[in-house]
C-alpha cells in the first residue's frame, strides 16, 4: 500500500506539469490561428511574402504551419516529461 502512495506525488506532478505545457501550446496556437488571422489582419496586410498579404498567408496557412510545429514541440516536451518522472532508475 505504500508503493501506491508514493506513486501518487509523481503522477500528480507529471500531470500537472502536462497540463501546463498543452495551455502555453494550446495558448500559441490561438494567438497565431484566431489573432493573426483575424484580429491583426489590417496590420499583417501591410507585409507582403512571395506576393501574398502577410494576414492573408497566416489565415490560410501559417497557423496550420504553426499547429505542425507545437506539435513536433509537443513530442519534445513529453519526451522530457517522461524521461524526468520515469520510473526507472
């Protein structure tokens, strides 16, 4: 019973710290998908990239590009995660 106890702290913990790196994440996307694409348009237009207004490129691809990246970045994460509340010794 007292392995099952102190197994609990860890789990918690690795948990917590999960939830915490899917809000920065979670977070970013938003920012790049809902506010570059929708709410700093006007301000993005102003550039331009091959052609194409810098607003307009991140409503329609850059926040996919930037979804792709959190979750390589998101890979990265866990594997640290896992690696620091690992069980082995």
């Amino acid at each position: 019973m007292s392995d099952e106890n102190s197994s609990k702290p860890p789990a918690n913990a690795y948990w917590r710290a999960n939830l915490i790196w899917v809000g920065i994440l979670m977070t970013i996307w938003f920012v790049v998908s809902y506010g570059c694409g929708i709410l700093f348009v006007e301000e993005l237009n102003k550039i331009r990239i091959g052609g194409f207004k810098l607003g307009f490129w991140f409503a329609q691809q850059g926040s996919i590009y930037v979804f792709v990246v959190l979750i390589a970045a998101y890979v990265l994460i866990m594997k640290k995660l896992d690696h620091k509340y690992s069980k082995k010794n």
